[in-house]
C-alpha cells in the first residue's frame, strides 16, 4: 500500500511539473518553505502574509535571478534583504495605479518572479491569460492576496511573539503556523520561526505532511 501511494505520489509530482506540454522547471524556494511549497517557473502563488510573499520572492533572488514588486507601497527592504532577497536585482513599482496590470504582464517577460498586490478582485479571464503568459515566460508569480486558480495558496494562523516579559523585554522571534493548500487535497502544515530570536529564518519543528514527519531544516538569514 505504501508503494502505491508514493508512485502515485511521484506520478502527481510529475503532472504538476507539465502543463500545456511544457515542462515546468522548479524554482529555487526559501529553504524554510521546504515541504510546504515549490516554486515552478510558471505557477502562481497567492499568500496572506508579506513575510511569506518575501520568503517566497527570496528564493529565485538567492539563485541569481531578477524579481520585481508590484504595488507594495510599504515593501519592507530591510526584511526582504533579511530573508535573502538581492535588492540589487529587484525592482520596484510602488504605485502602478489601475495599470497594475499591465505592468506586472511586462515585468513576467523580463524577471524570474514577480510579487504584486492586486488592485480589486481579479476576473479568472484575467488570471488565465496571465497565467498563459507566465508559463511562456518561465517565469512566477507570488500574489499577496486571493488569485483565481492559484497554484497553492499559503495561509497563516497562530501567531504568537516572545521574548516579552512581565511587562518588559522586547519581541525577539514570532512563531506562525503555515498552510498550503493544493486544490482539494489535505493541507501541508508547518510552523515557522519568522523570524527566530537569531533573526534566522527556519522550521520551528519537524513538519509534517499528511502525518508524515519530514526532516527539519535550519535556515540561516
């Protein structure tokens, strides 16, 4: 029965790295994301969290790929670079306006992965020509907010900070709890030092998928 449930589980790895009869390359991923996602050049990403959003941008940017940030005006430099994003190889357009759109399409031609906040709720006409152009492009896209048809979408609950005392102290690391949800298959689950009290960037313990334990993995920043 195990036998099974791993080829078939090899199987689905290998559908989801093909679409349209082009192979999907995989992505450099934040190490602290291992188990839980995989960047492929031409999926889409949609997360409720700007820490996760940057962790997933720093990945290819670690690789030596080119990013770029669409309409995040409050985009964190300083965090971003934290979790290994290459601010030299990333640009910016804080303030697209209602041509968001159309600067992100341009942006896929041209960088590796592409972080936007969407302006409004995204037609799944749109989010399909896009992802056309996406797949053509080898490129990925990571949405900070809901996207139609997103390949995974990550979640987070359970925040909780420490380093506080009985009324003194200051916040050192914040542990949050991630879900990544696929389809309707079962949520892949994990918690997560974002960031630890070494400013470190890693699993807070052994994740789990569908019950089964999965290595660690310690991250440094």
């Amino acid at each position: 029965m195990a036998s099974t449930l791993d080829t078939i589980a090899q199987l689905r790895s290998r559908m989801a790295g093909m679409q349209d009869g082009v192979p999907r390359l995989p992505l450099e991923t934040h190490p602290a994301l291992a188990g839980l996602v995989q960047l492929r050049a031409g999926g889409s990403y949609s997360v409720d969290s700007a820490s996760l959003a940057l962790a997933l941008l720093a990945g290819p940017s670690r690789a030596g790929g080119w990013s770029a940030v669409v309409g995040v005006a409050d985009f964190g430099a300083e965090a971003a670079a934290a979790l290994g994003v290459d601010l030299d190889r990333t640009v910016l357009v804080p303030d697209p306006g209602d041509q968001w759109l159309e600067v992100t399409a341009a942006l896929v031609d041209v960088v590796t992965v592409v972080l936007v906040r969407p302006q409004g709720r995204v037609p799944e006409r749109v989010a399909e020509k896009l992802g056309a152009r996406l797949r053509k492009r080898s490129a990925a896209l990571v949405v900070l907010g809901d996207w139609p048809r997103a390949e995974v979408r990550l979640t987070t609950r359970e925040p909780a900070w420490s380093g506080v005392g009985e009324g003194h102290g200051h916040l050192r690391a914040r542990r949050i709890l991630v879900e990544a949800h696929r389809g309707s298959a079962p949520p892949r689950r994990g918690a997560l030092w974002f960031p630890a009290e070494d400013q470190s960037y890693r699993r807070a313990e052994a994740p789990s998928f569908q019950g089964a334990p999965v290595a660690e993995v310690e991250v440094a920043s």
